[in-house]
C-alpha cells in the first residue's frame, strides 16, 4: 500500500507539534514568571501574519495605561520609549486603558550630498540630527474621557501572536534575551530561578508529550513487563526457525545467565557469534531447551539469530498503573539515549544504530512506519486459516513519534552553546556562586555554538542522500 502522501503529511505535523510543544513550554513558564514574550510564533519566519497582539502597557507621567488587545499601531512601541505623546483613555475597573494616541516620532537623518557628505570646518563629518517626522500618528477611532500629555518613559507592548511560512514547529521572541539585557520585564534581567524554570519548560514539555505518547500505546497493548523479553516477528530460514523457537516464547536464560534486558540479550548475543548458545524459554506453561548459533554471516537488520526481541505486554489494569509505566518507560528512554554514546564506545551498539538522522532519513522511517501500521489494520483476508490467531495491530508510528519528542528533550538539555542546557551551563555560576557570567559575552558563545550546529544538521542532512541508513521494521 502506497502511503507515501499519508506519511508525509504526518511527518510534517509531527514535527511541528513536538516543536511547537517545546516553545509552548518556554512560552506558558516564561508568562507565569512574568517575562515578557514580544513574539510567539507558529511556524519558521519570513512572517505570513499577525493573528492577535496581546495586551500591553505603557507609562506617562507616571501613569501605567494598558494597552488593549490587538490595538495594532502602525508603529513599534519601543520607538515611542521617551518621546512625547499625547494620549485618550477611560477607567475601566480601576485600570486606564488606551483609546487614542498622538506621538511624535524622531529619526536620525544626515545632510549628504548625491556624491559627497558634508563636513565641518575641521574636517570632522557632520554628526546627525533629530528630525521629527511632520506627520502625527493617530490610533483609535474612539476619544476617551481622559486627556494626558507628556513622555512615555517605559513601554511593555504585549505579545504578537504570528503565523509564518515555514510549518514546522514554531519559536519565542522574549524581551531582553539578545540586546537591551537590562531591560524591565526581560528575560535577562529576570532572577535566575525563574531563567533556570524556563530553561527546563521546554525539555519538560517533549518529555511529557512522550509520556502521554506511550500512555496511549499502552493503553492499546498492555503495560510491558521490563523484566521479561518475549521473542518477535522470526525470519524464515534463520537460525532461530532452524532450532524450533517459536513467536510469543519468553527468554529465561542463555548459557544459565537468567535475562532481565533487551540490552543483555543483545550483549550476550554479540559474544557468543558462530558459537552454539543454550537457552531456556518459557512456552506457555512449558519450560523448554533449545540450542541456537547466532551467524556472523547475517547482516545487522537481519540479525544474527533472526528474531525481534521484545518485552512481554500485560493487560493494564488502570488509567493510574497506564501513567506510571508511561513514565517509567520515558525516563528508560532518557536514560538510554544520554547512555548511547557509551554503548557505542563499549560496542554494545553498532555505529549505524546510535547514528543521527536527518528530515530525509526520519522521513523515510516515517514511510515504513506508517506503511506497517496501516498494513496491520488492514482487514484479514477470508481466505485465511479459521485456526490461525489474527496479528495484533502495530504501533510503530506511536513508538517513532514518543522517541523523537523524547530524543528533542533530552539533546536540549545537552551544556551546548544555543542549546537549552548550554544556556543552563552558563547560569549555574550565578546559581551557585552569586556571580553572573556578562550576557554579551554568553551571546557570543552561543552564537558560535548556533553555527556549529547549523553546520552539523547540514552535515547530518547531507549524509542521508550520501550514504543512506537502511532501516528495516521487523
């Protein structure tokens, strides 16, 4: 079945919701905290539109006036910080809210000439000068009850709410992060606690996405019992067909070591190849022997015995036991991507397994995942054998989907420079020793860290059509 369209347009929306959900994490954190988020932004610029602006606010002679929601000026707010204006409002609940405003904007012009520019008598250039524009912007249709003059000396605009092009994921814009640090209401200049909670919102929210992920999955196929591998899928002619094991037998142990974990399983496996294993398996409630040699022959999606092992699924017994195991299963998923290097190391796990993909590797998983899942719901044919047990559905797409949001969690919080956790590296200084590193100078590092990065996923991208992985489902 040709699912090509179907998995493309699930890619696509995955990727954007496990990105979105990581902004919206920064975004909620950042609101309670009250940092203020100038953008949130649904998808990747250039900018299609501005949905809605958020309430703001403004200070005039001392007075706060707030600014009402989507009140939308042809102008940016912080030009106005110190200039005069003369303003409109009514009382409302004890709060003054914006209803018009004349502004007087000023902009620096120099007198320059078609082909020279003019200088002074000493030969310096001519400095520039204040130029206010002629036209006066009025805003609002309605004159409210209250008429004030004077300087506007602090402005919070609000949020805008934007949709753009590119539709994946979507991003945050807070007040303060890159320029004007010490700025009131920005995320620089907020205490460091509440920089370290919005640091951590983001990796929060991919993780516990992966935990609702795995709920539903469960939920679906019962809760998996970690202490139990189950054999899977075998492959014909394999040397597991060969020597009579059977789908759904649980492993109890190999050479008289009992196994507890598919990595065990795996590691036993790779230090027995061309060598004949013993194993012990439970076969409903039989115990049975059997002796299997794993072939160095076979390649890696093979396998070197020809089987899928699996942990073996119970029926969950309740909505509370289903959200525990979906934890429990997140943090083994944590664990094991932040071990991965290690194993690799060691040679627990082969190179191609621990690699990164890129949007055309991951989008090609996406294929296969969607084609199996779909496959596996496909009705029975009626030609089939009354007598053979139909195949339970497959959940793969789940699997893909809670291993990426997990795996964007967890590679956020890595002390990277422009990621999440190097961001976080950089404020335990002033977390432990009361002594803050200068922002201008953790904006640089970051910004060679964001090149870096850049270069790699340009790397990583490049490598899918160079040498392809070659993943295969069981």
């Amino acid at each position: 079945m040709n699912t090509s369209i179907l998995a493309g347009l699930i890619f696509i929306g995955v990727f954007g919701v496990v990105i979105l959900i990581h902004e919206l994490g920064h975004f909620f954190v950042g609101r309670y905290f009250k940092v203020e988020v100038e953008e949130f932004g649904i998808g990747i610029p250039p900018r299609m539109l501005r949905y809605w602006w958020g309430k703001g606010s403004f200070t005039l002679n001392g007075q706060r006036i707030e600014i009402p929601s989507n009140f939308n000026p042809p102008f940016k707010w912080q030009e106005t910080l110190n200039q005069p204006a003369k303003i409109t409002a009514d009382k409302v609940d004890e709060k003054w809210i914006l209803r018009t405003i004349e502004v007087e904007l000023e902009e620096e012009t120099t007198e320059e000439a078609s082909d020279h520019i003019l200088v002074n008598a000493d030969g310096t250039a001519v400095e520039a000068e204040a130029k206010v524009l002629s036209e006066i912007v009025q805003v609002g249709e309605e004159t409210g009850a209250l008429t004030r003059e004077g300087n506007i000396s602090e402005v919070h605009p609000g949020t805008e709410y934007t949709i753009n092009w590119l539709p994946i994921g979507g991003f945050n814009r807070f007040k303060g992060e890159n320029e004007n640090f010490e700025a009131s209401g920005g995320f620089t200049s907020a205490k460091p606690g509440a920089r370290l909670a919005i640091l951590l919102a983001g990796a929060t929210m991919n993780l516990l996405l992966g935990v609702v992920v795995y709920a539903v999955i469960i939920s679906q196929m019962g809760i998996p019992n970690l202490d139990t591998i189950q054999i899977y899928n075998i492959s014909p002619n394999s040397p597991a067909s060969q020597a009579g094991l059977l789908e759904n037998d649980i492993i109890l142990e190999i050479n008289g070591e009992a196994i507890k974990t598919d990595e065990q399983l795996r590691y036993i496996i790779a230090s027995n190849m061309d060598e004949e294993i013993y194993m012990t398996l439970q076969r409903g409630d039989e115990i049975i022997e059997a002796q299997v040699t794993p072939s160095s022959s076979r390649s890696a999606t093979e396998g070197a015995i020809g089987f899928m092992p699996g942990y073996a699924y119970e029926d969950s017994p309740s909505f509370i036991e289903t959200m525990v195991y979906a934890v429990k299963i997140t943090g083994y998923h944590a664990k094991e991507i932040l071990l991965m290097p290690a194993k690799m190391i060691r040679g627990n796990i082969a190179p191609e397994e621990g690699r990164f993909l890129g949007f055309k590797g991951i989008f090609n998983v996406f294929e296969q995942t969607v084609d199996a899942d779909v496959e596996s719901r496909v009705d029975v044919p009626t030609t089939s054998s009354p007598s053979e047990a139909t195949p339970p559905p497959t959940f793969y797409t789940l699997n893909l989907i809670a291993s990426l949001t997990i795996t964007l969690g967890v590679f956020n919080l890595l002390p990277f420079p422009a990621l999440d956790g190097g961001r976080i590296f950089f404020l335990l200084p002033e977390l432990i020793f009361k002594k803050r590193v200068p922002p201008q100078f953790e904006n640089a590092v970051h910004g060679i860290g964001m090149m870096l990065l850049l270069a790699f996923m340009l790397y990583i991208n490049v490598m899918d059509f160079v040498n392809p992985v070659i993943f295969n489902l069981p």
